[in-house]
C-alpha cells in the first residue's frame, strides 16, 4: 500500500498508518491461523478419517461424536516407529489447541475441514514432544484436557508464548462435528504436497 502521499507528519496521516498496519497484521494472523482447507474424503486417503467418513481401522479411543478419529495403518506405523501411542496420537492430532512446537515455538502447518461450522485448525504433523502426553482431567470424554510430555515443554503450543514455568493445558473434543461436506469445492493443496505435509515435509 503506498500512503506516500500524505505527509507522515500530520494527525491524518498517523490514522491511517496505524489503520493500515492493523489491518495488514490481522491479514496476516488470520491467514496463518485458517491453514489449508481440506475436504474430508481427501484427508481420509491420506490417513486420517473424521467424524461420519467410514472409520479408518486404527481407531482412536473415544474423545467426542465427530473428534474420535482413525488412521490407516501406515499412517498409525509411522508414528509408532517414533515413539507415539495411540492415544497421544490422538489427542494431539485432535486438537484445536496444538498449533506450535513445545520445544522450539515454530509454527505448525494446519488445515480446517471444509464444511466444518467449527472453523478449527488442525495440525498435519506433530514433533516428538507429542509422543506421550498426560491426560490432566475428562479421560475417556469429550472433554479431555492434557498436556504433552515427550519432551522439555517451553513454548505453550496454543499461544507460541514461553512458558516460563507455567503449566500447559490443552483440550481436545467438543460438541458433535458437523456432518461431511456435500459442496464441490476442492481441498486448498494438492494429494502430493497433502502427503508431505502429513509427514511432516513441508
């Protein structure tokens, strides 16, 4: 945006550069936070089923209607080499909450699913820090609350903000998700870079 002709001195001038980086930083937060969008039978391909897509046959242990979701073998394998259980698997994957590395603040790649009212974003790909978790309250219910502890947690995966002591709570499960989309809109990414991103290649 080029605001060259005002003067940079005027009260004028000051409003409308405080508007304009308002708005060019609430662009750019907003972009990050909605991720790619991703049509539901797409992911299911990939590895990942949710909500009424026929379940995939790694199951996860209920965490909601619509959150309990299920993984292809390879995909379950995949983590499984790393160190994971199924459960923290499941939660953190799940999770609206887990959108920055514990360990190191970086941002994680995350997508929405297109016909979801929910609006979440959810992560592609978590760290090793997610590979053991403890479940803090609601085990079992769609209300869970946990926190991951594979690792030295110094960054609150929901906020990116050090944690400097504090202890991390994050939540997995809700109401029942909405029903698979019927719209002919595509996925925002390709199956390719879908792949990739599932496995953590960006």
């Amino acid at each position: 945006m080029n605001l060259a002709f005002l003067s940079r001195g005027s009260p004028m001038s000051r409003v409308v550069y405080a508007s304009a980086f308002w708005l060019l930083s609430f662009a750019t937060a907003q972009a990050a936070s909605d991720g790619e969008h991703v049509r539901q039978d797409d992911l299911r391909r990939s590895g990942i089923a949710w909500n009424d897509v026929a379940s995939l046959p790694v199951k996860c242990p209920y965490q909601g209607e619509g959150w309990t979701i299920s993984f292809s073998d390879e995909f379950y394998e995949s983590y499984k080499r790393r160190g994971f259980s199924l459960k923290a698997m499941c939660l953190s994957l799940g999770s609206e909450d887990v959108k920055f590395d514990p360990e190191t603040g970086e941002r994680l790649e995350c997508y929405s699913l297109i016909g979801w009212e929910s609006g979440g974003c959810f992560p592609f790909y978590v760290s090793d820090c997610f590979r053991s978790v403890k479940v803090l309250s609601g085990d079992g219910t769609a209300e869970q609350v946990w926190r991951p502890t594979g690792c030295t947690v110094r960054f609150d995966p929901k906020t990116g903000k050090a944690v400097n002591g504090s202890v991390v709570k994050l939540f997995t499960g809700g109401d029942a998700g909405d029903a698979p989309d019927q719209s002919q809109a595509g996925s925002s990414v390709s199956s390719a870079r879908l792949g990739k991103l599932l496995s953590g290649k960006q």
